[in-house]
C-alpha cells in the first residue's frame, strides 16, 4: 500500500516535513494535507504514540489516528544514527515547510533548529510548536493540552466558581494547531515575495492565554484594573442546554431584537422594557434571571415545537447533538460531510472531509492515514537513494521499511 500525495487544492505543490506527534503538530499538518499539500510525516521506529490510543485490533492503526493522519506519507526514522539524520537533512533539503514540536535544547541536539535548517535551505519554511516560548522560564518544559488548559486560565473559567475543570477536548491542541497553519500560509505568502523562508515559532501557553482573554479579560483590559474579570454571560450556571417537555434544546437570545420578540413569544412583552433588560449592558449584568426566565419558558413545549417557533423568529437555536447522531444529523448529510472511504488494512471508515469550500469546491480527499514506515522505499527514491542503499538502512534499522504493507 502506498499513500500518494493529495492532487488539487490551494496547496498542491507544497512539500510539508512533519516532525510532530500526539495532536497539536499533527493537527496542523492534516489540515495542510486536507488542502493540497504532500505531508511526510517522520516518525521514530516505535511511531506515533496516537497511533495505539484505542488500537484494538493492535495493528498501530488507532481511530484518532486514522484520524488526524489521513493523506500523509509516512517514513521511520532511528534519528539517533547518523545515517538517519543524513535522511532528514535530504528531506528538509527538498521541503517548502518543516515542522516539529520538539523542545528547544532537544531540537539542538538533532540539529533541527532554525539556522540549521536554513543553512540546508534557506526558503523552507521552520515551524516550531512549541509548549512554551523560548524567550520564558518555562521554555524546556513539557506540555501537553491539560497542562496548557490549566496554565492559560482556561480550567479556571471552565469550572466557574467551583473546582477547575478541563474542556473535553484536547482544545490547546486543536486550536494551537489551526493557528500554526495560518503562520506557515502567511510565511509561504511572503516567501512568494522575499525568496526567504522564515522561522516561526508556536508557543501553546502564550496562544491559549491571548484566546482565553479576548472574552475573559474584563476589566483587566484596563490598567490598572477597573473591574472583574471574566464574561457574566458565559459565566452564568443558567448557561446551559436547557430542558423542553421532552428532551434538551440550546437557544441563544443575544439581540435587542431578538430579547423582544422571545418576550413577546413567551407572553411577557412588558419585559422588552424592563430597564434590566433593555440593553445588552443591563442583560449582562442580570443574565442569571433572564437565564433562569429561559429555563422556566422552555420547558412548556417540546424541542420540535420550540424549533419551529424561534427558527420562525429568527433566533438561533438547536438541539443537543450525540457524537453519534451527528452521522444521521440532516444537515450534515445534505453538506456531504462524511464520506466512506476504504482503507487498504483497517476496511471502511467513514470520515469528515475538510469543511471548507475554494470557489465552491472542496478539496480532493486526501488518501487514508499510512500505516508505520510504510512510504519509506518511496520517499528514499524520491531523495535519490538507491535500492541497495535503501536495503542496508533497513537492515541497520535506520529506517522501518514497511513495504509488506503496500
């Protein structure tokens, strides 16, 4: 089996080396793949660890991992042997972008830090994901998304007044990940202009903390501080998925048009000029009564009949969605956003292509998630390494050449 790079797309042409694991590196590194590029994704000899997270049948071919790692090639590299490094250095030779989520001292050790790489190409492009910045105290530390949940006030301001609580998500990841791949189009923009590459580094804690503030700064975006902080609306406990006769609905009164009109609905029109309510200051400042006002309301019809009233008012609302019926959701289905696809090993899978359209059309789906090494015979031939040299690395464990699996 052997996983061809993705045709079309706005990144067609790219060439991505992909040093990352677990979920932020590897996140950025999809959505490039999702449109165009041709993703290499460098594992050591034992893998990406996502690989075994719910490998059930143990074949290193887990869900999160068919997940995320669709469309990429992937090589086994022992970077600890010389000759292994002599293969990276090929590959980023040969690259648009090189990406890596290895702690500073660690990506000096393997000679992999900004300058090297631009010593071996100066128009790559160097994306570092990094747990923290280099310029802090904390730059050698490890990270991952709980610890970064918890570093960036975001478990605070989940958990609200009581004990601190994580999104049930790897969202840091996730997130950190999505702004990595604007970084790295932006670098490969200007490189259209310059010639140059740049480097470019992704700090999860400074990123995670400017995205937990744009709403919970409050008065802190003062100096000094002229109030709270944090977000009375996102910070109510009547925030919720709230009860109907017959099940649970989430509905979003946000406007001064749309408060009147569920005022009106609900048989209350005298409040549209309660003064607690008549602008969003005042809503905000008593959100846990209209909450609570919500709660009350919304249990006096069921969910159908409620969507049918505020779809009618044009405001926005929606029912509470399990992961597994968004696979029979009618929207989802008429957008065409799960399709079925065969992996060669693992059978059919059923996947969410990219969500986003380049003049109406999304692009191609990228090829299944590669199974451990097995592009390496491809990939060295591609770097111009011959068969018998090919062969030898194998044998001495260089690489991990999976061409069984082709």
């Amino acid at each position: 089996m052997t996983t061809t790079p993705p045709e079309g797309g706005p990144l067609a042409g790219v060439r991505v080396v992909d040093l990352t694991t677990t979920f932020m590196g590897p996140y950025c590194t999809l959505l490039l793949a999702q449109m165009g590029a041709d993703v290499i994704k460098v594992e050591t000899p034992d893998g990406d660890v996502v690989r075994y997270i719910g490998d059930e049948r143990g074949t290193g071919m887990g869900p999160v991992f068919l997940n995320v790692n669709q469309g990429k090639r992937s090589i086994a590299l022992d970077l600890k042997d010389p000759a292994g490094r002599e293969v990276l250095s090929r590959l980023v030779a040969g690259a648009d972008v090189f990406v890596h989520n290895i702690r500073p001292e660690a990506a000096r050790r393997l000679g992999i830090g900004p300058d090297e790489v631009a010593a071996v190409n100066p128009r790559a492009i160097h994306c570092a994901l990094r747990g923290f910045g280099a310029e802090g105290p904390y730059r050698d530390r490890a990270a991952y998304d709980d610890v970064i949940q918890a570093g960036c006030g975001l478990a605070a301001v989940q958990g609200a007044s009581d004990e601190p609580a994580y999104v049930r998500t790897p969202v840091a990841d996730k997130v950190v990940g999505t702004l990595a791949v604007g970084a790295i189009t932006s670098a490969l923009f200007a490189r259209e202009r310059t010639g140059r590459g740049r480097a470019i580094e992704v700090p999860m804690l400074e990123s995670m903390v400017t995205f937990t503030l744009l709403d919970q700064q409050g008065g802190y975006v003062f100096d000094p501080p002229r109030g709270e902080a944090g977000y009375a609306r996102t910070a109510s406990p009547y925030r919720k998925p709230y009860r109907t006769a017959d099940g649970h609905l989430s509905v979003m009164v946000y406007t001064d048009a749309q408060w009147r009109t569920f005022f009106a609905l609900v048989g209350r029109p005298e409040l549209a000029d309660d003064p607690r309510y008549r602008t969003i200051t005042e809503r905000t400042r008593n959100v846990d009564e209209l909450y609570r006002l919500l709660e009350k309301e919304l249990l006096a019809r069921t969910s159908d009949e409620w969507l049918a009233v505020l779809d009618g008012a044009q405001i926005p609302a929606a029912p509470v969605r399990s992961v597994p019926e968004l696979f029979t959701d009618e929207h989802l289905a008429a957008a065409g956003l799960f399709e079925r696809t065969e992996h060669p090993t693992e059978g059919t899978l059923r996947m969410a292509r990219f969500p986003i359209s380049f003049d109406g059309d999304h692009p191609r789906r990228p090829g299944p998630a590669p199974r451990l090494g097995q592009d390496a015979a491809d990939v060295l031939t591609e770097l111009g390494y011959g068969p018998e040299r090919i062969r030898q690395l194998a044998e001495a464990g260089v690489i991990v050449d999976r061409g069984d699996a082709r």
